[in-house]
C-alpha cells in the first residue's frame, strides 16, 4: 500500500486529496496546523492526522520525528495563503508579503529537504508542491496579486532546483497547478475541488522522472513559466 503525506490537509484541496487518495486505499497522513480543525479529515477520509505549523521549524522537526524512517511514496506540499489580492503596489505591506513568500515559497522547500529520507524509503519518490496559474511571468496579462504571485514564482524557482539536484536520486519533484477551484482561499469561486483533484490525481498517477521540473495542471496541459 502507498503512503501520501498532504500539509494542510484539514480543508480545501488538501482534505479533497486526502479523500480522494484514502478512498482510493492509499495510507493517508494529513496535516493541520491545529489539529482540532481536523476532525472531519480523519472521520471522512480515514487519514492519520498530525500536527504541523509549516512555518514553525520546531513543527517540521516534531513531524520528522514522528515520521523516523517511515517511507512516504508521494508529499503534497499544499499548505498555502494567500490575502489582501486586489492591494495595489503602494498597499502590499513587508508584513503581508513576507508572510505569503514564507508559507509558500521558503515553506514547501523546508519541508521537502526535511522529508527527504522519507522521501528516498518510498518506492514512488514523488515530491509534489502546489504551484497556480499566478506564478506564470508569461500568462501574466492582467496583473493583480503581486504578493502571491511572486511567493508561487519563487516556488517554481525552488521547486525546478529541487528537481534538477533530487534527479540522481530518482526523486521526481513536479509542481501541479489545481486549476481556480472553490475553497475558503477563492471564496468558494471556481471549479468543483473534487474535479481538480481528480484532475491531479490522474496527473500524479503518471509521473515519470521525465516529468520532474515540470508544472502541470489538473488537465494535464504545462503551465508556461
Ligand atoms: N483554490 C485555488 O483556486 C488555488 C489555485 C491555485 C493554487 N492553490 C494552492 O493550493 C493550495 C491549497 O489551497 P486551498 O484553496 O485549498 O486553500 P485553503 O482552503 O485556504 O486551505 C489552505 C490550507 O493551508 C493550511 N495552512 C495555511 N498556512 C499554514 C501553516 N502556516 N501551516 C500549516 N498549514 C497551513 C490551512 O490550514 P488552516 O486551516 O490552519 O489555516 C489550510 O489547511 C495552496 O497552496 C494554494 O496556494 C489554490
């Protein structure tokens, strides 16, 4: 049976991965940064669920060490923010933006580098972090988002790395794209999250190391950098 570890697992895309995936007989570890959220995940999806603030270091190291030696086929590193969209330039605060650039973007890597063990006992070895169309420089026609954008462009940058240093050691590192999808994030706007996740779920379950550095949507078309 394959291990899944999704962050921030207790609502959005993350607890409709950790459905999905449980449902599909995968063992399901789910996080959440306060646990007491959390009830629905391990009533609904059976997932074991574990505490973890993914910018407090001392929350990666308690999750490593609860986790000692245990192989993990593929990581979701989904835990995400995202506030104040519409602020114009003279609005983004240092506050704000180190903030989202912390939880996005230093995050995901902190946690990968942390899990790479875990990562190395899979037999998957798939690291996978939450990517969107907003960190596309290319796509970008309409601005808008400036903080988030550059926390998700700053992923791309870390993740393509990741993927470039982790390839020798048969660990694929893909950056997925979920689509505009109706959670807590979006107002609940967008597509169905169970459409999405089916989408991502399709795409994870065809990932090559030939994939490793790419960013694909939940329609498994790449998104442009
Ligand atoms: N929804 C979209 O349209 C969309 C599009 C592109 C990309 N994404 C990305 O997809 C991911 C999930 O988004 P979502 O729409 O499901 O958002 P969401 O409903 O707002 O859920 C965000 C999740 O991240 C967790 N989280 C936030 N900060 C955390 C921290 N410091 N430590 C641990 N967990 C933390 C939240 O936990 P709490 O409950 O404790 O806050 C929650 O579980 C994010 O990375 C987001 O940027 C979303």
């Amino acid at each position: 049976m394959s291990t899944i570890l999704i962050s921030g697992a207790n609502r959005g895309i993350g607890f409709e991965l950790a459905r999905q995936f449980g449902a599909d007989g995968w063992t399901v570890l789910g996080t959440a940064r306060d646990p007491s959220t959390a009830g629905e995940l391990e009533a609904l999806t059976g997932a074991t669920v574990l505490p973890l603030d993914v910018n407090r270091s001392n929350s990666i190291d308690a999750l490593c060490g609860a986790l000692d030696g245990r192989p993990i086929d593929v990581l979701i590193a989904n835990a995400g923010i995202a506030f104040n969209l519409e602020a114009k330039p003279a609005e983004v605060t240092r506050e704000d933006f180190l903030k989202v650039i912390e939880t996005n973007t230093f995050a995901p890597l902190a946690l990968a580098a942390a899990l790479k063990p875990n990562l190395l006992a899979g037999r998957l070895k798939i690291a996978t972090a939450m990517s969107s169309l907003m960190s596309s420089i290319g796509a970008n026609d309409w601005g808008t988002q400036y903080t988030y954008r550059a926390s998700k462009t700053g992923l791309n940058a870390v993740w393509s790395t990741l993927a470039r240093e982790w390839r020798a050691d048969g660990i694929i590192c893909t950056l997925l794209r979920p689509g505009l999808v109706a959670t807590r994030m979006t107002n609940f706007n967008g597509l169905a999250v169970e459409t999405s996740v089916a989408g991502m779920k399709n795409v994870i379950a065809r990932l090559t190391i030939a994939d490793s550095g790419r960013i694909i949507g939940y329609d498994g078309t790449d998104v442009p950098w």
